[in-house]
C-alpha cells in the first residue's frame, strides 16, 4: 500500500533521490493501482487495510496496472518483525524530514 506520485519535475524526483539512504535501490516496479480514488490519497495510503466500503468499487472498477519507481530496501538484517506503520515510523518525523 502506498501512494504514487505523478507529474513529478526532475527537479523534484532528485529531492527524493538525494533524501533516501544508500541502504535503498531505486527499481521500476508494476503496482496496481485504484483508479477512482474519491477521498485523499496520502490518508487512504496510511490505513492498513481495504475499507468495507472500498470493496464493492474494487470489484467494479479493478485495479489498473502502473509503472512507477520505488525506493527498495536492501539491508534485511536491519528490519524488524514490525509492519511499517506511516502513523508510527513516518508522520511524527515528517517534520524532521522535510527539513532535511
């Protein structure tokens, strides 16, 4: 689950870029994707499952097919047994980051 981001500048792809430690790999990959998204993506990217109201448009409307690059974490030995949580390991650091 995630959010992918659209129309990006160079400009802006290399904040990302420069932001993300060596332990990562950026990589093409093929997610999936909602097409008819109605509320606002970062917050539907942040809950942990599908809401029962999602799945009857899910079944309608399916998901589409994407290309999008993604950073990949590549030190296994330094993850924990722990699902990344936004509300937990990103949103009270945002902050921090975007001072970066």
């Amino acid at each position: 689950r995630g959010a992918v981001l659209v129309d990006l500048t160079p400009e802006e792809a290399a904040i990302y870029d420069e932001f993300e430690d060596d332990e990562y790999d950026k990589r093409l990959i093929m997610p999936s994707v909602i097409p008819d998204l109605q509320e606002d993506p970062f917050e539907w990217a942040q809950r942990l499952s599908v809401q029962e109201e999602d799945v009857p448009r899910l079944k309608e409307n399916g998901l589409q097919p994407t290309s999008a690059w993604a950073y990949i974490w590549t030190e296994r030995s330094l993850l924990d047994d722990e699902v990344w949580r936004p509300s937990r390991d990103f949103v009270p650091y945002e902050d921090e980051y975007l001072q970066m």
